[in-house]
C-alpha cells in the first residue's frame, strides 16, 4: 500500500511554525485531490500563515485545511472528537470517504530546560510538562482511532507519525522534562503498533533543526557542556532546515524505511 497518492485526512498538532509547519506544507504536497489537513496550535496567526501556504501551493488540487486554536495542556476527548467531526462536516464529508487516515504528533515544548533532576520539585511544572507532551498526545490517538476505525473497509490506510528526539534515547544533562517525555511518547508508539496490526506507526527523529525550539534550547539549557553542543551544531552549520528534515521524512514513509512502531532517527536513514 502507498503511503502517498491518496485521499487522506491528515491531522498535524503544532503545525504554526518550525517543524510542524514544514510537515503540513510539504505532505499536502504529496495526497490525492479532496485530502483534508486539520491543523492545531495555540496561535491563530502561525495557524493561518501555515493555511494560505498550503492553498497557494496546492492551487488547483482540492486541499482543504481546518485550523483550530487549542492549547494542549488541556486535552478534552470531547474537544478532540468534536474537532474531527467539525473538520469533517466541514468539507460535507465522512471518515469513510478517505483512503487515508494520517495523525501526526508533531507539537511538544522543551520545558524548564534549567533544571537537574533533584531540582524537580515543583508538582504544577512536572505535570504540566505531562500534560502537553504526553497525555494529550494518548488522548488525541484515541478519539482518532475511534472515527478512523478499522471496521470500515473503505480506509485502506491508517497511520501515525510521532515526532520524537535523539534525546528520547540518549540523556542530555537539564533536559529530563524532554528526555523523558520523548522516551515515553516512543513507548506509547510502541505499544499501539504492537496491539494495532493495521495501523501504521513510526516515531521520527528528525535531527537538529533550526526552529525556535532549537534557539530556546541553545539560550535555556542550564547545563554549559549541552549549551555548547546545540551553539556548536548551529554555528558549524550542522543545524538542518526544517525542509531537508522533513523532505526526508517524507522519503522514509514513501520507502517505509522502518520498521513498524520503532524510532527512527534522521541520520540513521
Ligand atoms: N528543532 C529540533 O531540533 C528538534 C529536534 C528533535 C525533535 N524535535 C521535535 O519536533 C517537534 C516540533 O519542534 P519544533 O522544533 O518545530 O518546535 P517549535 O518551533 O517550538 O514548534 C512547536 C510547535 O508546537 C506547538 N505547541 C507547543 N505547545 C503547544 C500547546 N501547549 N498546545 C498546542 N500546540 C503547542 C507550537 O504552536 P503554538 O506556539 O502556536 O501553540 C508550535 O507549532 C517537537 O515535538 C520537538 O520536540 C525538534
């Protein structure tokens, strides 16, 4: 089965800037004509900047995108299905008339990057950097699953695309808000490609790429020898542009170059 070339709806969080941004643009690039993308973040400009992009460069092709303002660290199951249906109704549709059925959980934050581990004591901090990254993500791949079912034949394809981090894997010193959030996420991935046999899964690491998130990192992070990395990696030039991360991506789900539910990382493809 083709990952691309079909009618797909596509659900990308955090598709305002950086990587989530390029995600959207560039896989809209890539479905069939009547595909929906329905985008989330907290900012209605970024939301609608990443809109026009899409419709500018797929002129023609019948992309249609949802956006909606929702702030992550207060996931509801009602606001995520209501969301779906919403998108749905919108382009006078139903699950059933897409061939392809596409979540990709793009949105995360770094959190406070200044903090050891035995610095980690603040209960409101630590569950809301759970909350953003990691319950809302569990949330939201249910409610999903639950309109894109399996019991219709008609939607050939189901899949999830986890954006993920070489931290989730190696730990940096101060990032264990991010660390551990990713290395969970992964886990998460795991799991339901173990238990899903039809749904399509991969946890993607897309190397360091220059995004606001990279910048916060290189000013925030509490530890100096990380600090020095991340300012290494972006003034050598090893620092890549969210496009070559994603146009990669991009190839691996085309070339389903992973194995099922596994984390994949940008320079091991
Ligand atoms: N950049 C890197 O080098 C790198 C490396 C490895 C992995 N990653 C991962 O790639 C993903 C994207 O990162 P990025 O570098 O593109 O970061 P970014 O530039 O900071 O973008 C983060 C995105 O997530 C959204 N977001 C953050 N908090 C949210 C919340 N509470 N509710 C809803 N949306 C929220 C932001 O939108 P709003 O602010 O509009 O809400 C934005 O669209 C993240 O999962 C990150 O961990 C990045």
């Amino acid at each position: 089965m083709n990952f691309w070339g079909l009618k797909t709806f596509c659900l990308v969080t955090g598709a305002s800037r950086g990587i989530g941004k390029t995600i959207a643009i560039e896989f809209s690039k890539h479905v069939a004509p009547g595909s929906l993308f329905v985008l989330i973040a907290r900012t209605v400009e970024g939301l609608e900047g990443t809109k026009e992009t899409i419709l500018a460069g797929t002129e023609g092709k019948g992309i249609n995108v949802h956006t909606a303002v929702m702030d992550l660290l207060h996931p509801s199951a009602e606001e995520y299905a209501n969301l779906i249906s919403s998108a749905l109704e919108g382009v006078q549709e139903t699950a059933t008339s897409f061939k392809h059925a596409l979540l990709v959980h793009n949105a995360g934050n770094l959190g406070n990057a200044k903090r050891r581990v035995i610095e980690m004591d603040n209960f409101t901090e630590i569950q809301n950097y759970w909350t953003v990254n990691i319950t809302s993500m569990i949330m939201l791949t249910s409610e999903f699953f639950k309109v894109f079912n399996e019991t219709d034949p008609s939607i050939l394809q189901r899949s999830v695309v986890q954006i993920t981090s070489l931290a989730g894997v190696d730990p940096f010193k101060c990032w264990g808000y991010y660390s551990a959030g990713k290395a969970c996420r992964d886990m998460i991935m795991k799991t339901l490609a173990m238990e899903e046999s039809r749904i399509q899964v991969i946890s993607w690491a897309p190397g360091p790429v220059e995004t606001d998130m990279f910048h916060e990192a290189c000013r925030e992070t509490g530890d100096q020898s990380v600090t020095e990395i991340m300012n290494e990696t972006l003034t050598s030039g090893k620092v890549l542009s969210p496009l070559t991360s994603v146009t990669k991506l991009i190839t691996v789900l085309e070339n389903k170059q992973f194995v099922k539910g596994e984390h994949v990382d940008y320079f091991d493809v």
